[in-house]
C-alpha cells in the first residue's frame, strides 16, 4: 500500500529540503536535475525546491546516459539526483524558511516523440505570479484540505506533478503508486478512498479490461474528479469511464508540457461529442488559417525553450487578444469556443496532395469489435509522397478493419498498410511514439 503523504508532513520535508539544497551552496536560479523514480517524497523535494527558489527539473529515470547527459549539458544544474538514497537525503537538512508558493514552475522536458527534447522554462515568479499560479490550479480543479490525490502516472511528468502539488499547496494529501496496474489500483482505491486523480486512456482501457476479465464491480464512489488527457480517448472507454465514475466526476483536459489550452467537464463533451472543452479560465484559443491552434495565458504561464532563443519565437505570436503560443496542433473552434482537435501538425500526413489526420482515421477503426488499440501514422512513399499505415492491437480481422474504412472514409484516408503488434510503443503519458513505428 503506498504511503499517504499529508501537507502537515509534507511542509516539514519542503523545509528540510530547502535547508539541504542551502546547505549545498544552491541558490535561487540553480537547478536540480531529479532522474530518480517518483515517490511521495519526491513531491517534497520538487516543492522544497522550487518554494526556496532552487529550479527542479525533473527527468525520466528510464533514460539512457546518452539521453540524459546531453540534457543536464544543456541545464548546468548545480546537482543531480540519480538514485533513491540521494533523494532521501535531501529530506534531513536543517529546516529553511520557504515562500508561500513555488517561485517557479519545474523545468520539464518535452517528450522528444518528434524531435530531441526541449526544457520548457517559466522564469522566475514575482510574488504576485506565483500565488496567482497556484490559485488559478486550485479554483479549476478544486483542490481542498480534504483531498488524497491517488498518483498512478508517473509523477515527473508534468501533468500528475502539478496534481500533486496543487493537492498538498491546498493542505489535502498524497499516495503515489509506483507504477500502474489494475489489481494494486483497486486495492489502493478500496484503503485509501482517494478523491482525485490524473490518468492516462491507456490506463483506463487496462483498467475495465481487468474488470472485465474479472467480473469485479469495483467502488469508486471516493473520487469526485477523475481527470483524463495525454493521448486521444476513444469513444468507449470515455463512456465506460463516465458509467464507472460518474458524468460529474470525469474531465478530460487539453494541454502538452509547454502549457494548458482547455477543460472539459463530461457533460460538455456529451452535448458536443469531440470537443476538449472551452479555454480555460484567463485563456484564449484559436485557429489562424492554416488551423493551427494558439493560446493566450496568463503572465505565469508563460513560457520559454530553455536555452532555445529561435524555437521560442517560432512558438509564440501576436493575437487580437495578446500574446500566444503554439505547440503546432491543427484544429478547430465552433462559435461557442469549443475547441475540437484534428491533429498534431508534426503527425499530419500528406499523401498525394491530401491531408489526412491520425486522428480522424484512428476514431473510425476504433469502432470495430475486438480492437484494442490502435496508430495510424505515414510511411514514405514513391508514388504519394506519403502512405497511410495503421498499427494495431487486438483480435481483429484486418479485413474487418478495411471494411470500415472503405465504408467511412474517402480513399486517401484509408490505411493502405496494417501491421497488428503485441502493444504500441508510448511514452510514460500515454503518447504514441509514432516515429518507431
């Protein structure tokens, strides 16, 4: 059963961090690299730091040596924290004063699927910013005192972190599972009795497939917020997850590591089927007239590319309604400002002079009995430039696959290859790696 960390608890290890990074001569503007594997404690160390000034800047502990010194080259951090014991370490300094709020976001890196990785960097807070930052988390998600975050996504990734912190800055608590399955899952859900959580599609589908499998009717009945976001959610694990959970109970939100475009309530996306909601409070979105998306934030979430002056300029532009950033999806918003999402500009395939969406082609063959998974991605072709290929998982016929493609889509959109696979290759949030496929 994981440990459940509370803010009580929690505060006195930020203190403690602090006094160890002081100690160790890091000041305000420092970085500290944390290629270690998440824990509880590990929400500690990242809010000790960033409350005393000191930069975290958290790293998959899977990557290789190659991966992760060419980042800390690019960081100059003052330290690096590689194992569980040095981690543990920095929670027995002598007690520091701490800001009320974090004083920076973490420095992460994008995941590097269609490229190498880029730190996206916030600056250093005013301390007007900082408790803006950590208001604005707190009025969308509803952070309180009497909340237990069940982390069960990897907490160095951007996503459960600021869960996770929003929940302890609240007063509320923490339990951080190591990894996820179904089985441990539920246990934890029936002894802890969580209220919140951020998961990933692909962890619902393992989920109910265990249920499943199992004839269990688990009781979920604890979470009053089960957000969903990192991959695109098929219509039927999105309804599974809203008969389990409850309508009121699950959002999907929009965003990457660079920042957050949207929030979508499950009744919202009822009434408008594909819509990831409206921008989130502060925020604008649109589409220019290539359909790229942009987004105005706030002046805390601004951002820039560590170290990266020309992929900066290129992310952000001039709007009617301020300054805003691109991470070069392609998509849409109706006139209510509902955004609908056709896909990620580096995923768009070209083939024969045709543009066809991943995304589009994936919501089609995902209708097919038996499928569990499934990519649609371009390969290199002599005669279009491109081909539409689909990779997938499941006890499927690909003739099945093929008829409901011929039945739904126009002849560039359909798949001209199909190659079934053990799994797909993701990332740690959800994301497919479409470049090893």
């Amino acid at each position: 059963m994981p440990d459940v960390l509370t803010a009580a608890r929690s505060e006195q290890q930020q203190r403690r961090v602090a006094g160890a990074l002081r100690a160790r001569g890091l000041a305000a503007g420092d970085r500290v690299v944390l290629a270690v594997p998440g824990s509880a404690s590990y929400v500690s160390v990242v809010l000790g730091a960033a409350r005393s000034g000191v930069v975290p800047v958290p790293l998959d502990p899977r990557l290789t040596l190659h991966e992760r010194d060419a980042i800390v080259a690019d960081v100059s951090p003052r330290l690096v924290v590689t194992d569980e014991a040095d981690l543990l370490a920095l929670l027995d300094g002598p007690e520091a004063e701490l800001d009320a709020s974090p004083r920076c976001r973490p420095m992460h890196f994008t995941s590097g699927t269609t490229g190498r990785p880029k730190g996206v960097w916030s600056g250093m807070l005013s301390p007007d910013d900082a408790a803006a930052l950590v208001a604005e988390e707190r009025d969308l998600w509803g952070f309180a005192p009497d909340d237990l975050d069940l982390v069960v996504s990897p907490v160095y990734h951007s996503a459960p972190l600021r869960f996770a912190t929003g929940t302890i800055l609240a007063g509320g608590s923490v339990a951080v599972l190591p990894r996820f399955d179904p089985a441990p899952f539920l246990t934890a859900v029936a002894e802890l009795r969580p209220t919140s959580m951020f998961c990933v599609p692909a962890h619902l589908q393992r989920l109910f497939a265990h249920v499943d499998d199992h004839g269990l009717r688990p009781d979920v009945s604890s979470f009053r917020l089960v957000a969903h976001a990192g991959a695109p959610c098929p219509e039927a694990v999105r309804r599974r997850a809203h008969d389990l959970f409850g309508v009121d109970v699950v959002w999907e939100f929009y965003g990457s590591t660079e920042g957050q475009f949207t929030a979508c309530p499950a009744p919202e996306w009822i009434a408008r089927p594909g819509t990831l909601g409206r921008a989130r409070p502060g925020r604008v979105v649109t589409a220019d007239a290539d359909g790229q998306l942009w987004c105005t934030v706030p002046a805390w979430a601004e951002f820039t590319y560590w170290d990266a002056p020309d992929k900066t300029a290129r992310a952000w532009h001039d709007t009617p309604d301020g300054r805003a950033f691109s991470v070069g999806d392609l998509g849409r918003v109706d006139d209510d400002g509902h955004v609908f999402l056709d896909s990620r500009r580096e995923d768009l395939i070209i083939t024969g002079g045709v543009n066809v969406y991943p995304a589009e082609v994936e919501a089609v063959l995902q209708t097919v009995e038996g499928l569990v998974d499934v990519a649609v991605h371009g390969r290199d072709d002599e005669r279009w430039g491109q081909r539409v290929c689909a990779a997938y998982v499941g006890d499927v016929d690909e003739a099945a696959l093929r008829a409901v493609a011929e039945e739904r889509l126009a002849p560039p959109k359909r798949p001209k290859t199909y190659v079934r696979h053990d799994a797909l290759p993701r990332t740690a949030t959800g994301k497919v790696r479409r470049t090893e496929l």
